[in-house]
C-alpha cells in the first residue's frame, strides 16, 4: 500500500490518509441527502437516486484514488444537477432519461477534451472573468432554488416573500440558521449535521413523521427497485435513442456544451486552487494541462477520472459527476495520496446502509444547504473586476440570465455574446478565441430555432 500510492514520496502515512478520507467524506456527505431530493423533482425516483449517486460518488472517487493518485473525491456536483432537473428537464421539456443521455455525451464529451490537446485550447478561449461569473450565476441559482423549495418566496404576480405560517419554511430557517452557526464554528461536516439535526427538530414540529415512513415498510428490495427503473436507462431507447431521434443538434449541442463547460472548469479550479496551496500539484503538472495532451501527470489523470466518472455517473442514473472542492478539508488535515480518496470511496459505499431511511428527511432540512452552498460558491463574486467596465458587462449577464431564466446555459450564452460585442466594439475582434465565436453562434442558432418554433405555434 505505501509503494502503490508512494505514501513516503508524498511525506504522508496510513493514518494521515485515513483520517483525511474520513474528514472529507463527513464534509461532502450532505451531497447524499441532497441529489436525490433535487433529481426527484425532475421525476427520477428519490431512493433510485439515492444509490445511484452513491455508486457514481464510489466508482469516480476510487478511480482517482487508484487511477490518478489523487485526494479527491467525486459526486454528482451542485449546480450542475440543478441544471439538469430545473432547466434541461423542467424548464426546457426533455424527458429524465433524455436528460441523463445528454450527460453521458457531456462525459464523453470531457474525455475527448482531456486526452487531446484541445483541453489547452479551452482553458485558454474562456476568459477567466467569464469562469467567474459563470461560478458566481450558479451560486445564486442554487440558493434561489433552496429558498423556493420550502416556499420561502412564493410566485404570484410578483414573487413576495412568504407569510412564516408555514411549519416547512420555519424549520428551513430554523435549519439555516443551525447551519451558519456550525459553519461559523468551523465544525467539519457542518452542512451535514445540519440536515441531521434539522430533521430530528422536524419531527416534534410535525414536518417529519416518522410513524408513515416506518409503516410503509420501504426496504433494501424496495430501493433497489427502484434504482433498476433507472439504471441504464441513459443508453436505452427512452435516452439516448429519443434525444436523437426527438430533438435536434441545435438545441442538444449548446445543453451539452454548458454542462461541459461547467464541469470543467469546476474540476480544474479545484485542482488548481487547492493543489497550489497544498503542493499537490508542482509547476510542470500545471504547465502539462495547459500545454501538453494525453494522460501523463497526476493532474491529467485526475481530469480524466472525472470525465469517466460523468459518464458512469450518466448509466447510474445521476446528473453530472465532478471534483468537490470540499476535498480541500481532506488535503488540510493531511490527505496527500490517492488512499485518501480510496477510503472516502469505502465510506460511501457504507452509505448505503441507512437507505430505506433516507427518504425522512423533508425539503425544509435540505434547503439550508442549497443556501449555504450558493453562499460559498459565490465567493466568485470577489475575483470579478467590476470596476472595470469592459469586464463587467459580460459578467453581469452571465450571472443576471442564469438566475433569472432559471438556466446555467442562458447565462453562458449571453456572457459569450455580450463579450464578443465588448471587444468588437473595442476594436479587440482578433482577442476573441475562435471557440468563444464558434459557442456563441450556436447559442444563437438555438434561440433563432426557439422563436421559429414560438411563431409556427401562433
């Protein structure tokens, strides 16, 4: 085991690593609880969910750990599931099961990328004040989604904030505010003990009744039943056969691109900013991924198990799979080898212990977290130039159209566009990436079908 992840090479130990698995997995754990409760509402069933975010969090991290060497581990990220469940399926009528085929291409999509060199080609085209706006929009969008998934704003007319009659909504405040005490205290696994402790309080309020959940008598048969109805399903007639076949390329290419482009630089920001910090990554590792192609440092390997991952993830029966930044815990107490990776894999394969009860916990424990997650990932906010007016345009309709029309794709559309015509108008046309005129033109080309579609309607 010490020769395998070169524990001495790396100046770690057994214990270290463990202790560091550990931390990560009680940091990242609120993903269990939360996935399903998303992807359900994209009507994907909630234990189905359940176990397969557990076997996609299971195989991505163990092939990090084994494959890369790395500490990282692996889940259905967020943002990126409130993509496919609010807008791929709710908002823009793709079936579920059309909608995890378009994350298995996304997948192979990201593989091609990494093993190629066109992945220096993309990481050079986004300007970085796009990518920060980009993870500033989906920030806000996650804890809008948290906030309307307890009622706490409620749409009428004009969406007004909620009467505080609701028992759902107090709980949710009340968990909120449990939540950002254990985060002030700096408590590891915040977010999860919230969600714990938010549905334990939910019980004497009547939010949580565990009486009906036990006399259902879901069980371990009862789960995985209803993981069967989704697994595979992604390459079956009901996906990838009815994307195709049902929908064109002009509106397939510019989903898949947004998902893409999301995931990657997801992962690569979390590679990069905790791997500086902590040594993992030396310069010529992070000089491989910008100018080098194929599978030949850590850092590359990392990338392409997290592509895999995406696409294993898409047959499990979950949206996207990527890098969480909450790794970085796992890396702060120690964590240095892919054996930290490879013992958070175990821990959540031991999850799937406490399924038949997972479905206790109500939307009013789970909303905290959307919040507290879109507060941290919002932290964008601070790297975005807004004082310079030429930066600010694109950022501003990048993260204002992501929120607003409920898509992580509009928002990204609009901030490729409003950047060409910043640098057009100021004479800086040749400074626009090929790539950034090519994806722009596509997202047009979408709206262009969009409205042609509204108008034959009429």
């Amino acid at each position: 085991m010490k020769k395998f992840f070169k524990l001495e090479e790396y100046n770690t130990t057994v214990g270290k690593e463990v202790l560091a698995g550990v931390t990560t997995f009680f940091t990242m754990a609120y993903i269990l609880f939360v996935n399903p409760l998303v992807l359900s509402d994209a009507g994907l069933p909630f234990n189905g969910v359940y176990i397969a975010t557990i076997f996609a969090a299971v195989v991505g991290t163990m092939i990090m750990g084994v494959f890369a060497n790395l500490p990282y581990a692996q889940a259905p990220g967020m943002g990126l599931n409130a993509f496919f469940a609010y807008t791929v399926v709710i908002l823009n009528g793709y079936t579920p099961f059309e909608a995890l085929a378009l994350v298995f291409v996304c997948g192979i999509l990201n593989i091609i990328i990494t093993v190629t060199s066109f992945r220096k080609h993309l990481i050079k085209a986004i300007p970085e004040t796009l990518q920060q706006a980009i993870g500033a929009g989906i920030g806000l969008f996650i804890a809008y989604i948290g906030m309307l998934n307890v009622n706490l704003i409620e749409f009428g007319a004009v969406p007004t904030l909620t009467n505080f009659t609701n028992p759902n909504v107090l709980l949710a405040l009340i968990g909120l505010a449990i939540t950002i005490v254990l985060m002030l205290k700096n408590v590891k696994g915040a977010i999860l003990i919230g969600i714990i402790l938010t549905t334990i309080i939910g019980i004497p309020m009547g939010v949580v009744d565990v009486q009906a959940s036990l006399s259902s008598g879901l069980s371990y048969s009862a789960v995985f039943k209803d993981f069967g109805s989704i697994f595979g399903k992604a390459l079956g007639s009901e996906g990838i056969v009815s994307l195709f076949k049902n929908h064109s390329l002009t509106k397939i290419i510019p989903i898949v691109l947004a998902f893409s482009l999301t995931d990657t630089f997801d992962t690569i920001g979390t590679f990069i900013g905790t791997g500086r910090r902590s040594g993992i990554f030396d310069e010529a590792e992070q000089e491989s991924m910008e100018t080098g192609s194929g599978l030949s440092s850590r850092l590359e390997r990392g990338l392409f198990a997290d592509a895999f991952a995406t696409m294993a993830g898409a047959v499990f029966g979950t949206s996207n799979v990527t890098t969480f930044v909450e790794s970085s815990a796992g890396i702060e107490v120690g964590g240095r080898t892919g054996l930290t990776a490879v013992v958070t894999s175990g821990m959540f394969l031991l999850s799937i212990l406490i399924a038949p009860v997972i479905s206790l916990v109500p939307s009013a424990a789970t909303a905290p977290a959307l919040i507290i997650v879109g507060i941290l990932m919002s932290a964008s906010f601070a790297d975005i130039e807004w004082g310079n007016f030429e930066l600010a345009i694109p950022a501003f309709f990048t993260v204002i159209m992501t929120v607003l029309s409920y898509s992580i794709s509009n928002g990204i559309a609009f901030g490729f566009v409003a950047y060409i015509l910043v640098n057009v108008v100021q004479g800086k046309a040749k400074e626009v990436h090929p790539i950034i005129y090519g994806s722009a033109a596509l997202f047009v080309l979408n709206f262009v079908m969009i409205a042609v579609e509204a108008l034959k309607a009429v």
